[in-house]
C-alpha cells in the first residue's frame, strides 16, 4: 500500500500555497530586478510599521535605516540571479521561504542565501522578517531586530 499523508500535514504544505510565488516576483527581472511589481508593499503590517517609524525618526538629509535593498541584500542588483525558494509551512499563515542569489557580474561569481519569515495578511503573502546570510564578511542580525536597533540609537541620539 502507498503511504498515506496525514490531514495535519495536508493542512501545512497547503497553508504555504502562492508563498513561493510571491517570493520569486520579488526578484522578477520583468519589473526591473527587486520588487512586487505592483503598488504593494511586500511587507507586513508590523514591519511596514517599523520602516514608517525608522523613517520618522531619520533626520531630514540623513541617509536612513535603509542604505541596501534587503530584498536582494544589495546597493545594485545588477547581475543577480534569483538560484533557488525553498518554502516551507512554519504554521496556517506562516511559512519560511530560504532563497539563493548570485551574482554573476561578481569574480568570482559569489552567492547569498537568506530566510523570509512570511505571513499571510488579507490573503497575501508578506515579508514579515529577513533572517541574513551570518556566511557575508559583514554579518548582520535579522531584519526586525535590526531597525529595532536603528530607531532606539536614533532616538538616543536625537535626544542628545
């Protein structure tokens, strides 16, 4: 006899229908490298919230949370390959998509791997966290901790 699946894990792995489809147009080069290719955001509520707030608390002039695009990990797509999505449920709205990019402009030619937490909010899927690749010269933390970071040292030193 074939071996059957359990209800619960039919329930997982369709919980993350159309998570890698959202992932992969992040990267659609159609749009012109990193982006929904639309007017939406591809964040969620509360880390579309955080940006809002790291934005509020930049001053005028100054350069901002954001200094690279955290889609690709980049100042300039250029060149970038969109390699592999893995996702994988993480619950009935969550799911976990692992991506690997290269950069084939690059020599060598050099490769990242990041994690998008995702959420699923009014239907969609959104980024609700970038876990980054620790492998980079320069690692750094996730991305919600992170402007977390930003917007306290901001206001720590708008306070000054």
């Amino acid at each position: 006899t074939a071996p059957t699946s359990s209800p619960a894990a039919t329930v997982t792995a369709a919980s993350a229908d159309g998570a890698e489809t959202f992932v992969r147009s992040l990267y659609s080069t159609e749009t012109g490298g990193t982006g929904t290719g639309d007017d939406t955001t591809p964040w969620s509520a509360r880390t579309a919230a955080l940006i809002a707030e790291s934005e509020a608390v930049t001053a005028d002039g100054d350069q901002g949370y954001f200094d690279a695009d955290p889609i690709c990990a980049c100042q300039d797509d250029g060149g970038m390959m969109l390699r592999s999505v893995t996702v994988t449920s993480t619950g009935p709205e969550t799911a976990e998509a692992v991506v690997v990019m290269q950069w084939t402009l690059a020599q060598p030619v050099s490769s990242v791997r990041q994690t998008f937490d995702l959420v699923r909010e009014g239907g969609a899927w959104k980024i609700d966290d970038i876990q980054r690749d620790q492998s980079l010269e320069f690692p750094q933390a996730p991305l919600v901790q992170d402007i977390n970071r930003y917007i306290s040292e901001t206001r720590a030193g708008n306070a000054a």
